[in-house]
C-alpha cells in the first residue's frame, strides 16, 4: 500500500508596485506549507522574469520581502486581503 502525501501550500502574503507594462511591473509572494516558506519575485507581469528563495522560518522569509519591495520602483499594493477572499469564494 502507497501512503499520499498531500502538500498545501498557502499564500501568507501578496504584492504588487502598481505599476503597468513589462519594464516597470513587480510583484512579490510569501508562500508556506506551515514547515518552509518561499519568497517569489517577478518582474515584467504574467511570463515575466522570476526569482524564488526558500527559508526554514517567516522572520527571514519577511525580511527578504522587505528587501525585495525596498530596492524596487513603486508605491506597493497588499493584495493578501484580496487573494484569500478569492482562494475563499473558490474553495466554498
């Protein structure tokens, strides 16, 4: 018998520079399966270019999100409220 190991992977934080258009756009994830988190970054919008790094814990997770919003262009967005309302209407 084969036992399944389910991962869930839940997005603890999401966000965007309001910016438009390949050049100018960023965005930022905070995901964790509640063991490892992974920051993903993407500049350029959908097919954009994507960085990821993974952490044993969320201080060094957030720290590097900060890092990552403070070295880029923008007024930052959190859209976290916004996609758990979404991830809520699709799972209910």
């Amino acid at each position: 018998m084969c036992s399944i190991r389910v991962l869930v992977v839940e997005v603890r934080g999401r966000w965007w520079n309001q910016s438009w258009g390949r050049m100018a756009r960023r965005d930022v994830w905070l995901v964790s399966d509640g063991r490892l988190w992974q920051v993903r970054g993407r500049l350029g919008g959908d097919g954009g270019q994507e960085v990821s790094h993974d952490f044993s814990d969320e201080v060094s997770a957030r720290a590097m999100v900060d890092r990552m919003m403070k070295t880029s262009a923008g007024t930052w967005r959190d859209l976290t409220g916004a996609v758990r309302e979404s991830e809520r209407r699709c799972l209910g």
